[in-house]
C-alpha cells in the first residue's frame, strides 16, 4: 500500500490477479480516490510432486514468491515437508512472509522488493556468498 502514499487524485484503475489483496484499493479510497479494480487473471495452482519435494530438499535457498506459493509449500506430505523446512526460505514481500510465518515456514530473508537485483542479494545473504 506504500504506492498510496503517492496517489492523491484518481480514478484509478487496479488491474490484479483473483488472489490480490485490496490493500492498494482500500487505502486510495480512504484518501477519496476512486477506485476501480478489475480481475484480469488467476493463478491455477498445482501439487508439488516428489520431484518437486526432491529438487526443494537438495537447493541451498528457497525462492517463495507469493502466498501461494507458500501454500503449495505447505501441501506437501508431512515426511517431504521436514526437509524442506531445513532449506532456508527467501519470501518476495511481507505479504509472503506473513503467510510462511502463520503456516510454520521460518523465513530466513525477506526481500525488499521483487527487483533481480533486490531478490538477488536476499538469495546470496542467506546462501552465505
């Protein structure tokens, strides 16, 4: 919602996926700007498979770049999710952290932003290099 903070006059048009959150939205229409929001897309999401569990257990980091796919983290069977839980965790934004946190998954680093650059010195700063 830091984006409100320069928005002052509208209308505004929010463009967002089905799962967005209406922080943006709610904040510019407590500051009187009108407000539009429109769902252009969603996200289909799919089981981590065994695979998936093996590839996420062998990496150095884990990149989590939205809430959803920390719930896709939490899906996997309990005796895959125990070593992955070992692997530390990188979360693109608070948004993503928040949702690891509640679901028990302990966030080693929290980007600042979603730029390479941003999500880049998370991922070194907490593989060690």
């Amino acid at each position: 919602a830091s984006l409100a903070t320069r928005i002052d006059e509208g209308p505004v048009l929010f463009l967002a996926g089905a799962s967005a959150t209406a922080d943006l939205a709610t904040a510019l229409g407590a500051k009187g700007v009108d407000v539009t929001t429109v769902v252009v897309y969603d996200v289909e999401r799919r089981p981590l498979d065994d695979d998936d569990a093996r590839a996420i257990a062998a990496s150095d980091v884990v990149v989590a770049t939205s809430p959803a796919s920390i719930d896709a983290l939490d899906e996997l069977p309990a005796s895959k999710r125990g070593p992955a839980l070992d692997v530390p965790l990188v979360a693109l934004g608070p948004t993503t952290s928040r949702r690891a946190r509640e679901r028990g998954w302990p966030v080693a680093a929290e980007s600042a932003t979603r730029s390479p650059a941003s999500v880049c010195d998370a991922v070194l700063a907490t593989a060690g290099r």
